[in-house]
C-alpha cells in the first residue's frame, strides 16, 4: 500500500490531524496497534475546555508545596522513588511555570484554544456525532468559603479573555444541581463555564471521527509503530498481517508512547506522563446529574456519561507501567460521597490512563529538524480532547504548505533540539 502521508496513533489526535490532511486533498493511512481512541482518549473526563486559557502549572506558592509535600492531597499524589528519577524535568517544569513564562505559554496556546470548541462542532457536524455532545458548559465547586471567594476573583480575572461564565451561590449550584441538595452544606459555591462542550463518550466521538475519515477514503492499518523503518524515499511499516504501507510523509501522535519513535530516530524531547484514573458509578437516589462537575479543592471530576458518572481523579507521578494504585480514587470517592448520592461502581477495575506532558505546557506540534517528511503532534497533557482537533488544523496547514491559523513557532521541536 502506498500513501502520502501515515498517521502513527490513532488517538484523538492522531485521527483528527488525519481528518484535516484528507480534507486538504492528501491520501492518508492510519495505523495504530489497538482500537482506535483506546488510548488515553478513551478515559478522559470529556471536556472540551474552552474555558481553560491558563495551562496547569507547577505550583510555586508555598501553602500548596506545603500541602502536596505531605503527599496525601486528593488533586496530586506520587511515588516518591519516581519523583526523584523524574527530577530534572520537574525542575525545568517549575521555571517554565514561573509569571513570565506561564504568560508566554498561555499567549501560544490561546488561539488553539480559542478555536478549540468550532473546530470540535465542525467535525460533529460532519460525523454526525451530535449525540455525544451536551452543550451546557461545566462546574467548578468549592467547599471553603475562602477558596470560593478566591477562585471568584481568579474567575473574574481572565474577563480580558471573554468567556462567558456565570458565578454561583450555593442556591444557584443546587438550582442547577438538584442531586446535591441533601448534602448541601458542604459546598459554598461556584462557576458555571459556559463555553465549553462535554462529551458522553469520548470513545465513540473518537470512532466517529474515525468513521468519517474512513468514508472520506482513508485507510486504518493494525500495525505496532515499533516497526517503522526509514526508506530512501520516505517511510515504511509493517502490519501484523504482513501488509506493508508505503509513505512519503509520517505524523508521530503516539500520545504518551511518542518516544517510541522520537527517540528511535534520534530526538531527545522531554516527554513525561502524568497518570489519572477513572470508575463509572450508579446513582442512588435524587435527579439526574446533568452536569460535568469539578470539586476544585480535591481536584476529581463528576460528569454524566453513557455508562454512569464517569469520576476521574487528578494527577499520579509514578511510573508510567506501575501497577495501579488505588489511594486517589478511594479518596476521591470518599470526598464525592460526602456531596453526592454516587452509587456503586459500574466496572470491577478502574481504568489507568497517561496524560503526555511537555515541561512547558505546550504540545510539539511541527516538522522534526532533521528528518524530511517526519512531523510530530503529541504531548497535549491535560487537554488533548480539547485541542486535538485545532492541533490537527495546525499540522495539516503547516504539512501543506498553507496560511496557518496560529503562530506554530512555538510548538517547533526545535525549541527542545
Ligand atoms: C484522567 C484524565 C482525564 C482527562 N480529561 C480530559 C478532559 O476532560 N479534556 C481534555 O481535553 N483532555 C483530557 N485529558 C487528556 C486527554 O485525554 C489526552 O491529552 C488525549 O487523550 C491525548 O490524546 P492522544 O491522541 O495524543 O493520545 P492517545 O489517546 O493515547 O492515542 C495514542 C494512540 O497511539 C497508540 N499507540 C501507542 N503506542 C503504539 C505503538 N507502538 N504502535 C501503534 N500504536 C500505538 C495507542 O494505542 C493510542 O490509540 C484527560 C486525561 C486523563 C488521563
């Protein structure tokens, strides 16, 4: 089989980068070794973030260092063994995430996110996926009064971006949130972000994106990107089956495996993982959540999915193939019963996914320095539901040869070489 271009990952980047080269006229495959949207975008918590200008930074005040120091907050835990061996990129981390540089980072990334959600909606569109979409924005809660006052004053900040947002006493969160009443008193308020979309299913809106690409002529080949070899005039790989596709361009969106391929020819980029867990649960009594949820202080999200409330917790530092390890959900779970009528688990073993994260907050987006014909779109972290379709525009414009909507220079990586 030969092609233009072969997509290694397909994941929701992977397959939305896939999407936008098709649309630019260029025959594309996909390859991937399991199902595609398996990977990390089979577990996310569905948001498409619109509303997050300001990227998750290494924190440098000394109350939340005090506090993840003693390693049993909810929001972030860690193997302590891993955090020493992942040293160095925590440092560079730290100094990427000082006032300067997170204004730097936030300023590249604004207009990705700004054209997050219409690059979303263009696709739905199109893969008729519209099902998979709730269109009522999603909830930040907070328990301290303090905490709330200070994330209203936060929240009223970014008004130079225009978002729309709506902040919340706790009568307006149980106005919208009904299911919380009988444990009310725990929460002091909160903000309704409006901008932003949710799914119900990020697998499937990953497989309808997969679709689509597939009616519009593309191929998916089963294949381990191991295999990848470099041919005088392009690239070669071998599926399981034997067939070998044949191509003159390659698009590394391996998401947390990327390195895989990276390294293999030779870069050295500073690609970690971040771990997060998810369990679906029932609902013992009260309405229906119909919301996407966030206890900001415990740093877990609630949000209605098709098979229960999808709980997803937040940040794991342990290495990415240990076993999993249960305290954060446990915790999480605790903290939501307090609030929420959450009922029994719907799946016996909780889900284990890898954020891919770059020390500067900012997904590598662009051609590998010294390889013609190599292009990499990996390391979106926390938001890789949210940008895959705008990441996918911006390689595909920048492959093409195209106007691009947004600065790509600073996801080159050559900003790591
Ligand atoms: C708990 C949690 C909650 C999250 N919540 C959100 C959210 O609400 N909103 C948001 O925007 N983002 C969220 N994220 C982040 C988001 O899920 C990721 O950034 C995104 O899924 C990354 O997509 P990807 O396509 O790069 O990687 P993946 O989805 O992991 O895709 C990579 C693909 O590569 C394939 N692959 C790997 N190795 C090989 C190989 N050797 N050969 C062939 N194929 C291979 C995999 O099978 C996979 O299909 C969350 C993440 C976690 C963990």
């Amino acid at each position: 089989m030969k092609t233009d271009i072969l997509v290694l990952g397909a994941g929701i980047v992977g397959v939305s980068a896939a999407l936008h080269l098709q649309d630019r006229g260029r025959s594309v495959v996909l390859a991937d070794r399991g199902e595609p949207g398996g990977g990390t975008s089979y577990g996310n918590a569905g948001l498409i973030e619109r509303s997050s200008v300001i990227p998750y930074s290494f924190p440098r005040q000394i109350g939340p260092l005090l506090r993840y120091a003693l390693n049993n907050a909810a929001d972030v835990r860690y193997d302590p063994a891993y955090l020493l061996r992942i040293a160095p990129w925590l440092a560079r981390y730290w100094w990427h995430s000082s006032p300067a540089n997170l204004e730097k980072a936030t300023r590249a990334l604004l207009p990705l996110v700004e054209a997050s959600v219409s690059e979303h909606d263009r696709l739905i569109e199109r893969a008729g996926a519209a099902h998979l979409i709730r269109e009522k924005g999603w909830i930040s809660f907070y328990k301290n009064p303090r905490r709330y006052a200070a994330a209203r004053a936060d929240a009223e900040s970014l008004s130079p971006f225009g978002l729309s947002m709506r902040v919340l006493d706790s009568q307006d969160f149980l106005a919208l949130e009904p299911a919380f009443a009988d444990r009310a008193h725990g929460i002091a308020g909160g903000v309704h972000w409006l901008d932003p979309k949710t799914v119900t299913d990020p697998l499937a809106l990953t497989r309808a994106y997969m679709d689509l690409f597939l009616r519009g002529g593309g191929k998916f080949l089963t294949a381990d990107a191991s295999g990848l070899r470099e041919e005088k005039s392009g690239w070669s790989l071998q599926s399981g089956t034997g067939d070998i596709v044949e191509a003159g361009e390659i698009v590394v969106a391996l998401g947390p495996q990327s390195g895989r391929i990276f390294r293999k020819v030779g870069y050295s980029i500073p690609l970690a993982i971040k771990r997060g867990y998810h369990r679906h649960y029932g609902q013992v009594d009260g309405p229906p959540l119909t919301h996407s949820v966030v206890d900001e202080e415990a740093g877990y999200v609630l949000a209605p999915m098709a098979r229960g409330v999808r709980l997803t917790t937040g940040i794991e530092f342990a290495a990415p193939d240990a076993p999993a390890n249960m305290i954060q959900l446990r915790r999480d779970e605790d903290y939501a019963r307090q609030l929420f009528p959450l009922g029994e688990p719907v799946e016996q073993t909780p889900w284990l996914g890898l954020r891919p994260c770059l020390p500067d907050m900012r997904p590598v987006i662009g051609p590998a320095p010294r390889h013609r014909g190599l292009w990499f779109n990996f390391g979106h972290a926390h938001h890789g539901l949210t940008l895959g379709p705008a990441s996918g525009r911006l390689l595909a414009e920048q492959m093409c040869g195209a106007p691009t909507f947004a600065d790509p220079i600073p996801f080159h990586p050559h900003r790591f070489l």
